[in-house]
C-alpha cells in the first residue's frame, strides 16, 4: 500500500501558467510581476500591507528587528511551537522565555502572559511577545493585546500555521504589531517554500523589503549602511503562491472536512479527543491532532504512532515544548506542565487537503482495530460549522 503522507501540497492546476509567465518573460529573480501581484494579493486578502519573503523563519527574524528586538533583550515567546518560531530570537542576539499553552485552545495562556509581565515591570520587561497559532487555530489575542497594550510590549503574531483561521472575525496575523505567514510545502497552501510579514504599518514592511533585499542603499554604487539578507523570493515561487491564495478558502473547507470526519469516526472511543475548536474564531485544522489518554484509550501515543507507521501512514506527536529542548533548556520558562502534557499526548493525523475518502477511512481503522473497536465501513462529509 502506498504511503499515506502527514501533509503534502495540493496544486490546483492555475499555478502553471503563473510560473510559465516568469519563464516566458525570463523574470527568473528575486524581483517581477508575479512577486508584486502575490504580495498585492496577499495584502488584499488580509487587510495589511504584505512582503514575500524566503520563509517564515526569515519573517520572524524581520519582524522582531522591526520590533527592536536587540542584544541582551528578552522576547517572550510560546513554548508549545516549532523550533523556528524562537531561533530567531537568538539570531538577535536576544533571550527567548517561554510562556505556556492552556487546554483550551493549546494556545499561549493570556493568564501567564499577564503573570509574567508584572513580574517583569520591577525590573527588565521585554522587547515582544511572540504569539503563536498553533495547528491552524488563533491564541485568545484579545486579552493579551490587553495586557501587552498595558505595559507597551509590542506583539509578533507567528501565524505560519494558521493562514486562513480567523480571531473574532479578523484574519490570523493582522492581531499582532507585525504578522508572520509560513508557505512551507507542508502548509495549507504553499509556494515549495517561503514566507509573508504584514504590518499595519506599511513603513515597517518596506522595511523589511529593504533588509530583505541585502539593505543596498539608493543610488548607482552597491552601497550599504545597514546590515541586510538575501531574504527575498523569487518571482517563480510567487507564482505558485498566487494560483495557491486563489483557492485558499476552499483548502480550509476541506482540511476541516477532515478533522470532523475523523472527529465523528473516533465519537465512540474512549481516551481519543480531538484538539479544541475555540468559539472565538475559526480553526483551519491545518493538522488534525488529537489527545491520547493512555489509560483510557488503552495504548499508548507513541504505541499508536507506531502502529500506524507500521500500516504505512506517517503520523507525528504534537510540537516539543521549546522548554524542554535542549538547546533551551537554560530558559526561563512561565508554566510548561500543560504543554509538556500536550506533547506527551498529542499526535498529528494525516491533513494533506487531497486526502482521499478511502485513505482517510484507511487511516481511522487503523486506529480503531488498534484498539479492538469495528472497523467502518464508509466515511461520510462530517458537519463541521462554517
């Protein structure tokens, strides 16, 4: 049987003559008319001003220089996330310290983020908050505007994983002082790779735009006053990027088509609940991730990850806590014991959008045989609210 991937891109066909048009015109660079349309219409989409960049790792790094963010500085910064949503606090030469999720949305907890800001105000407070939207669902933004709005500590959204969720009928990424967007080849949509930084400040993403293009002065002479990165895309990949954003709303309708089919195929197992849909907004379910209650569902996460490798499905646990990284361990660090918990339990199910009727099927009676439930028969289009 073929390998059923994690999450792989979904073409819609509309992305050839996008990329045929840089090749016919030979704008094989780091600059053209797709470049300009894609981050037009990303802006658009949106509702901010936008710049293509190389990736969301470079967003970030962008961004949280456009914050300040400096040497010696502290960035506080979710815990429960991929690596890259905290090295590059590092490249500044700043100190990430991490701030927990709560079981609600696994996002970060507003309730420590207002901890650790009052313990910080008696002494160093930090330069920004990286928050994070975790497996395509926004964190509760609202009450942490609030408190960071309070003591002026700016905020970066790290929406890589969430493009097309929405926080109280706004876009993931436009709730933050700067928004960062990931187009990873494992993304809801994607540009093989890449990234996106908007800010309501257009300022601010010009520049971006200036770093990210090695920071060359004005003028004749290759001059520089600042240090800048090759940091752009390329005009190929933004076209991929601008068929992928055309089909954009319908890739989430069909990534949460699969989290509620798998949702109501497992209703009936114990010790197997699926991640939070927070009432205040909309979740893509980028990746469909559920708890595994050991006990309860009577095998273990990792006994289930590995009985589903062995039928030939790829799966994968929930994000290590950067906490309990090594590379991290030395941090200061508000809570932990909910994401620790999270990544102990959790595991990620087959999303890809162009996830067949019969592999997901394939998928779900791996997990029910594995712990002697009835196989099914069929999946229907589950119910899943607009």
């Amino acid at each position: 049987m073929k390998r059923i991937l994690l999450s792989i891109p979904h073409m819609s066909g509309a992305e050839t003559a996008y990329v045929q048009q840089a090749f016919d015109s030979n704008w094989l660079s780091t600059a053209g008319p797709n470049l300009s349309a894609f981050e037009v219409e990303f802006g658009n989409y949106v509702g901010l001003p936008a710049v293509a960049l190389a990736s969301g790792t470079a967003a970030i790094h962008l961004g949280l220089r456009l914050l300040g963010v400096g040497q010696g500085d502290k960035v506080f910064c979710s815990t429960l996330t991929f690596a890259a949503s905290a090295n590059p606090i590092r490249y500044l030469g700043a100190d990430p310290v991490f701030v927990d999720s709560n079981y609600e949305t696994w996002n970060m907890d507003p309730s420590l983020v207002a901890e650790a800001l009052r313990r910080s105000a008696s002494g160093k407070l930090p330069k920004a908050v990286v928050v994070v939207d975790l497996y395509g669902q926004c964190a509760d933004l609202e009450p942490i505007r609030e408190i960071c709005g309070q003591y002026g500590v700016p905020i970066l959204e790290d929406a890589a994983e969430a493009l097309g969720a929405n926080y109280r009928g706004k876009p993931a990424g436009t709730l933050g002082d700067v928004g960062v967007f990931s187009f990873n080849g494992n993304k809801i949509i994607t540009t093989t790779g890449g990234g996106m930084l908007v800010s309501a400040r257009a300022a601010w993403v010009n520049k971006a735009r200036f770093w990210s293009q090695q920071a060359r002065d004005p003028g004749l002479a290759y001059q520089h006053s600042e240090i800048g990165y090759n940091y752009s895309m390329s005009n190929v990949l933004a076209g991929i990027g601008r068929g992928q954003l055309a089909i954009l709303d319908l890739r989430v309708r069909q990534r949460r088509a699969i989290a509620f089919r798998y949702r109501r195929a497992f209703e009936d197992l114990p010790g197997i609940k699926p991640m939070p849909q927070a009432s205040y907004g909309l979740h893509t379910n980028w990746l469909s991730c559920f708890l595994v209650e050991e006990t309860e569902f009577g095998v273990s996460r990792d006994a289930l990850i590995a009985t589903l490798d062995d039928a030939n499905v790829e799966s994968r646990p929930v994000w290590k806590p950067m906490h309990l990284q090594p590379l991290y361990r030395d941090c200061e660090c508000y809570g932990g014991s909910v994401a620790a918990d999270l990544f102990r339990k959790g595991i990620c199910l087959p999303s890809s959008s162009s996830l067949s009727l019969e592999d997901q099927l394939r998928v779900i009676n791996a997990v029910r045989m594995l712990v002697g439930a009835s196989p099914l028969n069929q999946l229907a289009d589950a119910e899943c609210a607009p």
